[in-house]
C-alpha cells in the first residue's frame, strides 16, 4: 500500500494550536486579553471571600527602562502571588514607584551637565517640576514593561512617592516619630558625597580599590628638652592628608609601649610593635634610645605641623579606645570633623569640630594654605606644606580598599555636619526591632543574621538629605532651640 493510502488510515487528533509557538506574538496577546478582560477584577472577585495574603515589595525607581534585576525581583514574586492564588488565598497586589531622591535628580544633573549649565543656578521649583514630570515619564514606560513580564493587577491603581496623599502621608508619619521622643538634630559625621553634595546611606555606598596617599608626620612635642633633652616629635601616619588642617588632636593607646627613635635627621616616638613595619615601609633604620610607657604621653602636647604657615596651635594627647597596633605608628592623627572615633574622643574631651569645607568638598576661603581648593586636589598641596615646615618624614602611595558612591562612583568622606537622625535606642526601639525579628519565619536563615547584625550596630539613622527632590522634614524649629 502506498504511504499516501496509510496516511488516510491514521486518525490524528484535530486542533487550533499552531504548530509554532511564536512565543513574542503570543505572549502579547495573551496579556492585552488579560487587560482587555480585566483578568485582575476577576481574580479580586473570586478570591473576596479567601484568607489574605500579603506580600511586601520595595517599589522600583522610576529612572529608566527595566533591566534584569528588575524582571528576577518581579518574576520571582510574582511566582509567589500566583502560588499563593492557587493555595486559594486572596493576594491584593499594589504595584508602586519610587519617585524622589537621587536617583531622579542625578538624571536630571546630568542633562544640565551635558548643557553645561550648573544645578545650583536653575530655580528649585523648576528643578522639582522637571523631575516630577522625568520620574512620571518613566513610570508610564516601567509599567508597560512590567506588564511585558507577565505581572498580573491593576495598572491603572497604583501608588507614586510624589502622589500628594502619599508625601502627606510620609510627612504625618515623620511627626509621629517626633512626638514619640525618637526624632533630634545634632551634629555627627555621615558618609558624604562631594559629588552629589548629600549625606549617604549605607546601601548608597560600594568598597572598591582606591589609590591614597600614604604619609608619615611629624607633630613637634611641647617642652620636649625639659623631658627628653632634644627636640622630639609624635609621629602619625595617614592616608589622607587633605584632612590635616582639621587635626585636633593626638590618640595613643593606654596600655602599649613606645620607643623614643631616632634617624640622622629626626627624633621621634612610635609604637614598639610598629618600629619594623616603619623601617620595612622607609627603607631606613632607626636608633632606639629608650621605651616609653604609655602613662608618660598623658598631658603632653605638640604643635600643629603645620604651625608656622597658619596653624599656629598646640594639639592634646589623648587616650583612646580605637587605636590599634596593626598598622600605622600607634599615635592616631585625629580630626574630629573627619572621622566617627574622632568626632567621638573629640566630644568626650570637648574639642573643636572645625567645619573648614562646604558639602561640594571645596575648602572655605579663611582656611590657610588651602582656601578655595577642593580637598581631592589638595594632597599634594598639604604634602609640600608638610615638607617646607620640615615634618614630613615619609610619603608614598597605597592601594586599599575605599568606600565610593554607587552612582557617582566618586570617593566618599566623612564629614560632621548637622543632620536629623532617628535615635535607634530611644525607648528600646533597637531592642524592639531584634525581638520582632524572632517572630518572623526567615527563608534563607541567613537573611536574619544579615539584618540583625546591622541593627544591632547600625549608627542612629541619618534622615537629612541635602536636595530638592524628595519629601521635605517638614518642622519648624524656634531660634532658641537651634542654638542650643
């Protein structure tokens, strides 16, 4: 029998289904169907009346098109919602953006930037304007994407930050944590970008390989002849030396020993567990003339090096629990307004946090020798500084690992300024956070240790943001009450 007779006496099942998936046409009209039949009023309707689940999800930022870090967070909770809707549970998703902050206003910076026009100069209603109508343009556009991706609810009932009721809503809730004692000014070093003038969260911030300048100065000690019978310097080492003008004071450790050594050129005391690193770092050797316990160094105090060009102070020893024998000299260069131990042994001992920089990094013009520079530029400067006034025993280059802005990519500092925080153990709120945490089934287990560990050591939370796009603290303090 020929092959075409045999294929009359086959009975194939008959069906509309083609025999290509085309899956980018198909899928398209498969999800306009589900939007043309309202698919989500359907699902609402028929699950009215089944338990609720609730599943939290952190709203995008509506500054532009979706990548795949956007479709693995969707996809995957969306798998959740679709399980938990075949467990017979009603899951009332709520899709939202996050529509202020910098992410939104960085855009719109590098539009100016590309004009060459500065932000500052452009009037900040303006600048609000242009970024709530930028962040609305790319909601339109994220929710057709996500739409793309398969995500099922009500597109045209959803929640933007910048929706007026939302920002009122966010402003009820920052004087509720006011009223509830939580809420003060005070001023602290935060991570702050020069670059984006603004203080940092600790989620804003990546560690990454930096090039610093490593040095090892000389501070001259006071009435060092009465005491020793020659000139005699404390020796710091540090990898930024732009934050030199701001030294305050001299931190040593309370129970190590100390040598007094000398080269041809200089005395001066370090660390008995660091005289080798120094000699390995220098290539140089030093005489030992004798061990000084720590006890001595109380009381003592030693010129600025930078003196004789502007810095015309003396500068404390003091005590302080932070310094370590890993590295450096075991005396700590300290400024207060650079670094949080710092500001911390300098607020026990009631030291001056200069404020010498505004938030754009540059130097204020009363500052000596640097006045107008911008502290990035101004290693080099400080270093010739240090060799005309004769301190500077040593300088090179380190690689380290340095903390950066995730957006700018630009080097962070830290800096004192004044700043709203949120005080994390007022009323055991750091205390209540970790218990709650206990009543909470955790899927990976190490995602409670992850959050616990940074509750338990997170710093008071900073709230200020120096811009203009996001929800203002909305208070008004007396005059009294500043100057305090």
């Amino acid at each position: 029998m020929s092959q075409s007779k045999y294929k009359n006496t086959v009975f194939l099942p008959n069906t509309s289904f083609s025999m290509r998936a085309n899956l980018p046409v198909l899928e398209e009209k498969i999800i306009d169907e589900w939007h043309t039949k309202k698919l989500h009023k359907k699902i609402d309707a028929h699950s009215k009346e089944w338990p609720t689940y609730i599943l939290h999800d952190g709203p995008p930022y509506a500054n532009g098109h979706l990548h795949m870090g956007h479709a693995l967070n969707k996809i995957l909770k969306d798998m959740v919602i679709k399980y938990k809707r075949f467990q017979k549970h009603r899951v009332p998703y709520i899709a939202g953006w996050d529509c202020h902050g910098l992410p939104i206003e960085w855009k719109i910076e590098e539009k100016y930037r590309k004009k060459k026009k500065n932000k500052d100069d452009v009037p900040p209603l303006l600048f609000r304007e242009e970024c709530r109508n930028f962040a609305q343009k790319w909601v339109d556009i994220q929710k057709k994407e996500f739409g793309r991706l398969g995500l099922i609810c009500d597109w045209d009932d959803i929640y933007l930050t910048m929706d007026f009721e939302t920002e009122a809503a966010i402003v009820r809730e920052l004087h509720r944590v006011l009223m509830s004692g939580h809420l003060y000014k005070g001023l602290k070093p935060v991570q702050w970008s020069v670059i984006e003038k603004t203080a940092l969260a600790e989620a804003e911030i990546e560690y990454k390989e930096k090039t610093s300048s490593s040095i090892y100065v000389m501070f001259p000690i006071i009435d060092a002849e009465k005491k020793w019978g020659q000139k005699v310097s404390a020796l710091i080492w540090t990898t930024t030396p732009w934050t030199l003008p701001a030294n305050r004071a001299i931190a040593y450790m309370d129970d190590a020993t100390y040598l007094l050594v000398q080269n041809k050129e200089n005395t001066f005391i370090i660390a008995e567990s660091l005289l080798k690193s120094l000699e390995d770092t220098t290539k140089d050797t030093y005489t030992v003339l004798q061990k000084i316990p720590s006890k001595e160094l109380k009381d003592l105090k030693a010129q600025h090096p930078l003196f004789d060009q502007g810095y015309d102070f003396n500068v404390p020893f003091l005590v302080g629990d932070h310094v370590t024998l890993d590295q450096g000299t075991g005396l700590v260069h300290t400024a207060p307004s650079h670094g949080v131990e710092d500001f911390e042994l300098g607020k026990a001992h009631n030291l001056e946090v200069p404020e010498l920089m505004g938030g754009d990094g540059v130097y204020y013009a009363h500052v000596p020798l640097f006045g107008g520079q911008h502290i990035f530029k101004a290693d080099p400067l400080v270093i010739d500084a240090l060799k005309e006034a004769s301190n500077l025993l040593f300088h090179t280059t380190i690689q380290h690992s340095y903390a950066h802005s995730w957006r700018s990519k630009a080097p962070l500092i830290y800096r004192a300024t004044s700043q709203w925080f949120i005080n994390m153990d007022h009323a055991h709120l750091r205390n209540d956070a970790l218990k709650a945490m206990e009543r909470i089934s955790w899927h990976p287990q190490q995602g409670h240790n992850r959050l616990a560990s940074m509750i338990k050591n997170r710093p008071d939370w900073c709230l200020s943001r120096q811009r203009s796009w996001g929800v203002p603290i909305a208070l008004f303090v007396s005059k009294k009450q500043e100057s305090r």
